[in-house]
C-alpha cells in the first residue's frame, strides 16, 4: 500500500471518528467515551502524520 492511499485511509477513519464523537456526545454525556475517541484519534495522528513509526524501523530504508 503506497504511502498516500494510507493517508487518504487515516484521513477517512479520522472523518469517521469525528461523526462518531459528534453522535455520541449528543446521545450520551459522558466524557469517557469522547476521550477514548480522542485519544484513539491524536494516536493516529501521532503514528501516521508524526511519523513516530519510523522510529522503531530499521535503519536504511530512506
């Protein structure tokens, strides 16, 4: 899988999400739900845009 089709992936989970979070802080008020959403989120945005992953590859593969 290329490198932009995983964007475009977690770019369309995080949308996901985002409808997801509007749901449920309208249906439930509860702010346990709506960080486990966010924090779901900012880990995915950590892992993929941040490119946190490639710290834990080996080296060489520029």
């Amino acid at each position: 899988m290329g490198h932009y089709s995983t964007g475009i992936i977690i770019i369309l989970v995080l949308a996901a999400l985002t409808v997801v979070e509007f749901y449920v802080a309208l249906a439930t008020h509860s702010a346990v739900f709506l960080l486990l959403i966010a924090a779901l989120k900012a880990i995915l945005v950590i892992w993929f845009f941040m490119h946190v992953k490639r710290l834990w590859s080996a080296e060489g593969g520029h």
